[in-house]
C-alpha cells in the first residue's frame, strides 16, 4: 500500500511541475508581449514628435531614439 501511495504522489509533483513550466512560459509570452506593445507605442510617439520637430538637435536625438527603439524591437523577433 505504502509504494503506491508514493508512485501516486510522484506522478501529482511531475504534474505540478509539468504544469508550473507551462505557466513560466506562458508568463514569459505575456512579458514579451507587452514590452513588445512599450516599444511599439515610444516609437509612435516619438515618430509623431520627430515629424514637428524644428531643432537640428532635437530631430538628431529622437532620430537616435527611433534607431534605439528599432533595434530593441528587432531583438524581440
């Protein structure tokens, strides 16, 4: 009786690690997801800003921005 009380609670821990990795993963697709959203609205804002922009140099710095942005957005895939 003892051995399959114990194989039953081996079989619940592997289904409640089972389930905690899909659950990261899962956490780590929304985490993705919304800097994905971050990004994507600083480059909005900072496209519209860069359209109105007057100064050499602000123009020069959002267009750093842009590129920054760009790239971050590239490493998120």
């Amino acid at each position: 009786m003892a051995r399959g009380w114990e194989s039953k609670s081996v079989e619940s821990q592997q289904h409640e690690e089972f389930g905690e990795t899909r659950r990261g993963a899962a956490g780590e697709d929304a985490e993705r997801a919304r800097k994905r959203e971050s990004l994507e609205l600083s480059r909005r804002r900072i496209a519209r800003e860069l359209e109105t922009a007057k100064s050499a140099v602000h123009r020069a710095a959002l267009q750093n921005a842009l590129a920054h942005l760009d790239g971050e957005l590239a490493k998120l895939g």
